[in-house]
C-alpha cells in the first residue's frame, strides 16, 4: 500500500447546467486526522463525498483515495474507504442481517463479522427484522455497521447524525470517537459546528461549493483580529490615549466600553499610557469573536471579501 | 458477477413481483384449459394448432404461446425487467451496492444475467403447466404438425422444448429492452409500461400494412419462428432468422443500458 493520504482532492468542479454545485475544492485528509466538512445545508459536500466516492463524476479536477481515483480504478480504489452519503440506504424488504450478508458478499469478505458489527450498533435484538420497519436512527446505525464490516482505514460519513434524537447523537458521536481512536481516519460532513468543533480536529469550511477555510478551528479562531474591551472611568481620554498608541485600531465606545483590535505589545503599551494620562480602569478583557460568529461570516458573508486567510 | 448474480436472485425471491409475474404465467395455461373443455365446439380454428386443442393436450402450450406473445408474456418480463434497475434508484441502493467492492459492469451483468433467469422461468412455468393441463384434460395423443402430418406424442414433446427455446429469444430481447428503460428512466412504473408498449408496437407495427418487407426484422414476428419445427420437413428459415433479429435487439438495448449505467451519476438514489 501506497503512502498515500487517505483523501486527495484537487480542483474539484461539478456543474450541473449553469449550476456549480462544487467549485474548484482542494481537500486533503491526512492519516489519523478526523476531518470535518462543515457547511450549511445545500453547499455541496454531499456532492463532493459523491465525487470521493466515485458516484458521480466530476466535471474537473480529480480526486484520490489513498492515491487511487475511483473514476480511473473503479471499484478497487475504494479498497479500505467505506461510509455513506445522504443517509445510508438498504434493501427494505431484507432483514439487516441479509442485508450485511450481502454486502459482506459483494466484498468478497468474511460474514463472521456480522454479528460483531450488529453488536456495536446495537441491532443484534432486530437484525432478523426487514429494514423496511427500521427507524431513521436504527437505519443511521446499520448504515455504520454496514461501513465497519468493511473494516476501513477511511470512513466517509455524511451528516450522520442529521435526524437522530439527542440520546442517538450523542451515541454517534462516541461511536465516531471511539472509531478515531482505533485509528480510522474520518472524513465528516456536517452542518453543526459545535459537532465539528467536538469531534475534528481539521476542517474544511464551504460555502456554495468553495472552500473558504481549510486547517483547524483553533487557528481559524487565532487567525481573527483579536479584539478587547477596556472599562474605564474616563472613557473619553482613555479613547483619545488609545487613538495615540500606535497598534491600536478599529477604537469605539460600545455601551460605555472602550472596544479596540490590537497585538498584545499595543494592549501592554495602552495600559501604560493610560497610567500616564491619569486614566484609571477596572477591566481589560480580550473580546475574541466566537467561533460561530466566524463560522456565519465565513458561509453567509459576501463572497467578494476575502474574510479569513486560509491557515494551512 | 457470480456473487452478484445469486444476490440479484435472492432480491427477485423475496419481491412481490417476481411471485406475481410466476404465478399469473403458471395461472394462464390453467384458466384457458377450463375456458376451452367448458366450451363446446372446435377451433379457435385459425391458429396453428388450435383446430388440434381439443385433440391432444400437447397443442394447449403451443396455443397458450400464441396468445401471451401479444402482451401476456411481455408483461411478465417487463414486470421486473423494468424493475430491476429502477427499484434499486426508488430504494437508494446504488450507491450502497456501488461503493463496495464491485464495479458497476459486474454489478449490470448480474442484473443481465437475473432478468433472463427469470423470465425463462416465467416461460418454462407456463409451458410446463400448459403440458400438464392440456394432458390431464385432453390427454397424450399424437399431434398433427403444421404440414399435416401425425407426430408421436413424444416427439411432439421434444419439438415443444425445443419452441419454447425459439420463443424464448424474442421475449430475452424485451428483456434487454426492459432493462434499457429501467437503466435510463429511473422509473419502475414508466420501464414497465413503457416495455410493453414496445412490445406491442412492435406487433402493430406488423399488422399495419405496407410494412410487409420490414416485417420480418420486427420483434413480434420472432414469436412466431418455432411455427418452422412443426413442419415437415423442418423449416429452418424463420428459426435462423429469428437468432440473429433477436440477438441484435437484444445487443443494441443491452449496450446502450450498459453504457448509460456505467455512465450514470448517482445522486439521490
């Protein structure tokens, strides 16, 4: 096996008429990594974990699993990728059991690990009942074990816990985690930050098919201006005291704060101005926009401003 | 394929439709031999062999054919030959199948290899309780050929296996088309329908005339080529013909599904 990294994906495009579903996404997972694909509903990552899987092709660009591309090896390049896009999918009218039984099958792998995998995602009580009678979590759940049979070094999963109730996201989340921990890189799509924020530790940030960030959440809050808010007797002086450090930028007076972007140097050398204008104060916090701020102007600020430079 | 093959038969076996297709074709020979010994009289005496029906019960098959090739037995086929793509798109399957470890030929051929089985099996069926019917109610006598000629009721039984074979190609070539449809349509209901309006287009297509020297290239001509074994001696024109007309239908819809299939983007199935 190649060393390869588990996802290559490079000047991703899908159209479809005059619609860019996907546009020009460059993606790179890494082994271990568990990636997030964070993005609002509609802004192509089901479309691009299509692509990865080799589903649908793409209108350019190429992408790789493991330095294979699904379009050129077909169904070889999946070899140790397993997951599911928009919701795992089975034959209604067989029993889980058969239904892995089939897929185990079409891998030409080992049945015995059936029952394993029925046991992790709690289905051994059901698993001789038709799918057709399952819960969307139930199905959410077979959709894993279907993945797990394969026993993947890369696992693909698309907004797996769209639909659960707060008892089953929180189950899938530990199975997700429990899954990294053995060593399984995952790539996860997901419209939920704090999902993301929870279980990655990169993501991707697209928006109408581009990806606007890509590294992790720690650095993309780093990467934003750094503000702080200043509690001053004399808001007023310290205002004109703050307008002559230098470093000092983007001065307001908000609800009787002082509020300003600045490197810390800039902050130590107001504070020591202010002291010699006299200008006492009771509190300096550092005001960091939340992660969710960033989040909403990355996907739905205007797509001329270049918001955030792309942290590596 | 093999795995798929199987896997596509265990998916038939556990629908409704495949049940549906079977039963009506071992159901047909069964009605239209009470329908006939409840009648008084001869004929339908301008079919082959129908004057012969109540003679023997070797000519209740060969009569059963003559009157499913119109749309029974293109029904049957289109049943699940429109179904078998399609169904996968209704259930959202493909892409589950599809990122597995099977390329989407194999996976096409398999789906091939299952509509074949089963519309032989639909065919056999029907014949076989034909035979069984027609004996039990106007017993296992010697059948006159088309030529006029008496042949043993055990020779009459070969050349029944042997038309079954030659009817078979033309309803494998709907098959191929059925496929076609389900591949590029998407749609169970409109492959269906839309299988046997071929099927009986092209039967109208021969009725209509001026059409007289495109006829013999028509699909529903082909039903007819096993009239060629029961006369004597032995009239291997239609039968040769009927090879070749049926195997390029079949080739062109299977090329085409097959293409459309490996082409295909699956998106939301």
């Amino acid at each position: 096996m190649t060393d390869a990294p588990p996802v290559v994906a490079r000047g991703l495009v899908k159209r479809y008429g005059d619609l860019v579903a996907v546009d020009h996404v460059d993606l790179t997972v890494e082994r271990g990594d568990v990636f997030g694909y964070l993005g609002p509903n509609g802004a192509g990552k089901t479309t691009s974990l299509r692509m990865l899987l080799g589903l649908i092709r793409p209108s350019d660009g190429r992408a790789e699993l493991f330095g294979r591309d699904p379009l050129v090896e077909g169904a070889r390049a999946l070899d140790g990728v397993a997951g599911f896009v928009e919701g795992p999918a089975f034959y209604p009218y067989l029993s889980a059991r058969r239904n892995l039984e089939l897929l185990a099958d079409y891998d030409d792998g080992p049945r015995s690990r059936i029952d394993e995998v029925l046991e992790l995602a709690e289905l051994r009580d059901r698993a001789g009942d038709r799918v057709g009678g399952y819960s969307h979590g139930m199905k959410q759940r077979l959709g894993i074990a279907a993945s797990l049979l394969r026993a993947p070094r890369l696992l693909l999963l698309d907004e797996p816990t769209t639909g659960l109730d707060p008892a089953g996201m929180r189950d899938m989340r530990e199975l997700v985690r429990r899954l990294a921990r053995e060593g399984i890189t995952i790539l996860l799509s997901s419209h939920l930050l704090y999902e993301v924020e929870e279980l990655c530790n990169r993501v991707a940030i697209v928006r109408r098919g581009h990806v606007v960030y890509e590294g992790s959440l720690q650095a993309l809050k780093a990467s934003a201006a750094s503000g702080y808010a200043l509690r001053a007797v004399d808001v007023d002086t310290a205002r004109r005291v703050a307008h002559s450090v230098a470093g000092i930028g983007d001065v307001a007076v908000v609800e009787g704060e002082l509020r300003f972007t600045a490197g810390e140097d800039a902050v130590a050398q107001l504070t020591v101005a202010l002291g010699r204008a006299g200008v006492g104060f009771t509190a300096l916090l550092p005001r960091s926009a939340s992660l969710e701020d960033l989040f909403l102007d990355l996907t739905e600020g205007e797509p001329a401003a270049p918001l955030v430079q792309e942290v590596a | 394929m093999g795995a798929v093959f199987i896997w596509e038969l265990r998916k038939l076996r556990a629908q409704k439709r495949t049940y549906l297709g079977l039963i009506g074709s071992a159901l047909v020979p069964i009605a239209f031999v009470v329908a006939i010994a409840l009648q008084n009289g001869s004929g339908p005496n301008d079919i082959p062999l129908g004057r012969a029906l109540r003679d023997t019960g070797l000519a209740v098959p060969f009569v059963v054919l003559f009157f499913m090739s119109i749309w029974g037995l293109p029904l049957v086929t289109a049943l699940v030959a429109g179904d078998i793509v399609a169904s996968e798109t209704h259930n959202r399957t493909l892409k589950t199948i599809l990122t597995r470890s099977r390329d989407r030929g194999e996976v096409f051929a398999g789906k091939v290899c299952a509509t074949a089985t089963y519309t032989l099996a639909a065919l056999v069926a029907m014949v076989t309780v034909g035979v069984v019917a027609g004996v039990i109610a106007f017993g296992w006598h010697p059948l006159v050929s088309l030529s006029g000629t008496d042949v043993a009721p055990g020779t009459g039984l070969g050349l029944l296996a042997l038309s079954t074979l030659v009817y078979a190609w033309p309803l494998l070539a709907i098959a191929a088309f059925g496929l076609l449809l389900s591949t590029a349509t998407r749609n169970s209901a409109a492959s269906v329908v839309g299988t046997l309006m071929f099927a009986l287009l092209m039967q109208l297509l021969a009725a209509l005339p001026g059409t007289e020297s495109i006829r013999p290239y028509l699909l529903g001509e082909q039903f007819s080529a096993w009239h060629g074994l029961l006369r004597r001696p032995t009239d291997w024109a239609p039968i040769e013909r009927g090879a070749w007309v049926c195997a390029i239908y079949a080739a062109v819809a299977l090329a085409a599904g097959y293409l459309v299939f490996l082409r295909r983007d699956v998106t939301g199935e």
